[in-house]
C-alpha cells in the first residue's frame, strides 16, 4: 500500500505544475510543493526522482478551543504531507 502510494506521489509531483512551482535563481530548474491530507501520519517519497530530489514534511493539523477560563486546549484532527522536489 505504502509504496502505491509513494508511486502515486512521486508521479503526481513529475506531473503536476500549479501554482507552487518557482524557478531557481538562474539554473531555470522547477520547484515542486504538494500537500496531502491523511486522518493519520503518512511517509512520504525521500530521494532521488529523475532528476529532482524529493523530502516530505508531516505537519499535524490541529483545532484549538478555549474554555470560560482563558485554557486552551488543541487537538490533532488530521495530517499534512508536505512534499518537495527540486
């Protein structure tokens, strides 16, 4: 299942040219940004793909409350990844 989905990953960042790619100063080579939303931390692709190198990030994405007492309490509702290529 992981490598499913590390495949179809991988090939969606090849792919996909949306309004995260930036150009690197003067090499002209493309920059590559993608989140994903998972109820549960993902891997993402860490390596060599084609001629970009990939790494991911794992961000939880919380919810915040505050009680009649000013305390705030977070909660973890789900998961970025956070994919780059460059």
């Amino acid at each position: 299942m992981k490598i499913f989905l590390t495949a179809a990953i991988v090939t969606a960042l090849l792919t996909w040219a949306g309004t995260s790619v930036v150009f690197a100063k003067g090499g002209g080579k493309e920059f590559y940004s993608q989140d994903y939303q998972f109820n549960q931390p993902m891997k993402g692709y860490e390596g060599q793909a084609g001629n970009y190198y990939c790494s991911y990030q794992r961000l939880p994405n919380r919810v915040c409350t505050t009680d009649g007492s000013g305390n705030e309490r977070c909660r973890v509702k789900g998961w970025t990844l956070r994919q780059y290529c460059y």
